[in-house]
C-alpha cells in the first residue's frame, strides 16, 4: 500500500512538472512573438521619425485601441473598404481583443529597446500592449509621444501581419480613412 502511494505521488509530481514546463513553454513563445513585434515596430518608427534612440513609455495601455476600434466599425464605408478590416471589426474578433486589454507596463526585456535613453527624458514613447487578431496572425499597436511639442489627434492604429519570415506592417486604421500602404 505504501508503496503505490508513493508511486502516485511520484507520477502526480512528474504530471506536475510536465504542465509547468508545458505553461512556461507556451508563455514564452508568446513573449518572443509580442518581443519581436515591437522590436520590429521601434526600427520602423525610428526609420519613418530619422531618429537613432527611442525613450519608450513603461506603461503599455491598449485600452484605446479597442475604444477607437469601437468608433472605426461605425464607419460603414470605410468597413466595406476591406475584408481584413471587416473580419477584425465583427463581434467574434472584437470580443478577443476585449479580453487582452491591460493596463500593465512593459517587462525589462522591452525597455531594453531604449538603448541610450535617459530615464528623465521628457519626450517619450507611449507604445500600446499589442492586441492580436487571427490566432495571432495579425497585431494591432499604435504609439503617440508624451512630452511632445506636436499635437497628435488619433495617430493610426497599425497593424502587422506575422508569418515565416516575421512582421511587416501592413495597414493604418484612421478614424478617418484607412491606407494599405505596405
């Protein structure tokens, strides 16, 4: 009897071990995908911007993409204008994106990305907590700069597209068009 208790405990232990390794297999691959989206993203903005450092904001709100999604899906036009934008904007997608909103700032990993950033910088880089859409096919992110001199109403909403050979950016969602562009 004692011994098929510990036999028990031994493979309850080993189903353990097997579910944690599983868990932190399956986080980290999504933290590999999310790290290199807005490393690609921090390269294109600093190529479209001219610019070699970039202070990014710790915090990473997505909370107004999906209030701004809200608006765009009201825009009848611009929904028919392209499939993609209309799977996004259906019931089933913008359910998904609702339950992936945070108000979490970013990890070190990502912070590492503004190299040779001062931590007092006042002009810094808000960047959005991607949202992804399609079995993480696609990722919607957007950015404005705090501290900035310039005045930013509704900045795009961007969204990339993954497949073998990375991210690429494919489409900006405007309140007041959308440009495929890429």
């Amino acid at each position: 009897m004692e011994k098929q208790m510990r036999m028990v405990q031994l493979v309850t232990n080993l189903l353990m071990l097997l579910f944690m390794c599983l868990f932190l297999s399956c986080h980290n691959d999504t933290n590999n995908i999310e790290f290199d989206l807005v490393n690609k993203y921090v390269q294109n903005y600093k190529l479209e911007n001219d610019i070699n450092s970039i202070c990014l904001d710790e915090n990473n709100s997505n909370i107004e993409i999906f209030e701004r999604l809200k608006r765009i899906s009201k825009l009848s036009d611009l929904k028919k204008s392209n499939t993609i934008l209309d799977s996004i904007l259906s019931e089933k997608e913008l359910a998904k994106i609702k339950e992936q909103l945070s108000e979490e700032n970013w990890n070190a990993e990502i912070l590492l990305l503004s190299k040779g950033c001062d931590s007092n910088s006042v002009k810094k880089l808000h960047l959005t907590k991607p949202i992804y859409v399609f079995d993480e096919k696609y990722a919607l992110i957007y950015s404005y700069e705090i501290g900035s001199k310039s005045v930013i109403f509704y900045p795009p909403i961007e969204v990339y597209f993954h497949d073998e050979t990375g991210w690429k950016k494919i489409y900006e969602l405007k309140e007041n068009g959308f440009k495929s562009s890429f």
